[in-house]
C-alpha cells in the first residue's frame, strides 16, 4: 500500500507515521511538510509545500496512492472562527477533493476529535466547523472515493500511556 500522510511532524501525525513504517504492508510513504525535518527511512519520502490548500504544483506525486491520512490540525483557543474554519474544514476538502480526482479508489481519512457536534449548530464553534467539514467531507464520496472520519484521541492516549512506550495502534 503507498500512503500519503498531511501532518506528519504534530501529535496525531507523529503516530500514524511511525504505525505506517512498521507495518510491512505499507511500501512506502509520502509525506506533504511545510518544512523537511523527518528521519530518514527508506519507505519515508518528503514533498515540501507551504500551503496545501493548493496541491496544483505537486500532484503528480499522488498518482498511484491507496490511502491518506489527513493529521493537519489546530487548536481553536484565540481563533477567530474565520482562520479556524479555513485550516479545519477549507483545507481538508480542498485535499480531499484534489486527491479523489486525481485517485478515484483511493481511501482518505482523516483526523477528529472527540465532542464534535454533528449537528452543526452547538454552541462550540470548534465542534459545529469540523462537524461542517465530516459533512461536507463526506459529499467527497463516490462509488469508488472512500472517506472515514477517526475520533482519535482516546485511542491515541491508551497508546502513549503503555509503560514501554511501545504498542501498536490499529487505525
């Protein structure tokens, strides 16, 4: 399987990358950073690019993927919902729309959290703007494009918390 993983160098993206690098099914991954600053690996390749609402420069390297993890996140605290709403839900459609026409079978996850508001009218304004984004993010679907959304947090701390360290975390 060849990954393609936004968010790599946060929390949430640190994990889902090491769990691609041990997992022998997975051939290769292609990491999109705003600065190169990842390990060396021989499955682990870097693109470059400040702003990923606009992939138009660098598509050519998702040709041929079967999945991507979308870790690319915030936290709201001192946003506007303006500035949130564009890096939480602009950002993750645009990707997702980008990356389903260029890999119709391909499977997008991405990252939530825990309390969003499906809804979309509570009065947090961080869970109504990603329970907007799964809505709409799920419009990206097609008979072919899969989309999942992972609340992950929980998952995430259990895994952190093992005494060794060590574990392997199933997405």
């Amino acid at each position: 399987m060849k990954v393609v993983l936004f968010g790599a160098t946060g929390m949430v993206g640190q994990g889902v990358l090491r769990e691609c690098l041990l997992d022998p099914d997975v051939v290769s991954v292609l990491a999109v950073v705003r600065n190169a600053s990842l390990p060396q690996h021989d499955k682990l390749r870097e693109i470059t690019q400040q702003d990923v609402s606009d992939l138009a420069a660098i598509e050519d390297g998702f040709s041929g993927c079967d999945a991507c993890f979308f870790c690319i996140g915030v936290s709201s605290v001192g946003m506007k919902e303006e500035t949130y709403r564009r890096v939480t839900y602009d950002v993750t459609v645009s990707v997702a729309k980008t990356l389903a026409k260029l890999n119709p079978t391909m499977t997008f996850i991405y990252l939530s959290g825990a309390g969003t508001d499906s809804t979309e009218r509570g009065r947090s304004m961080w869970a109504r703007v990603k329970a907007e984004r799964k809505t709409r993010y799920c419009s990206c679907r097609s008979r072919l494009f899969s989309c999942f959304a992972l609340r992950t947090f929980s998952r995430f701390m259990e895994f952190a918390q093992r005494p060794d360290g060590m574990g392997r975390l199933t997405l």
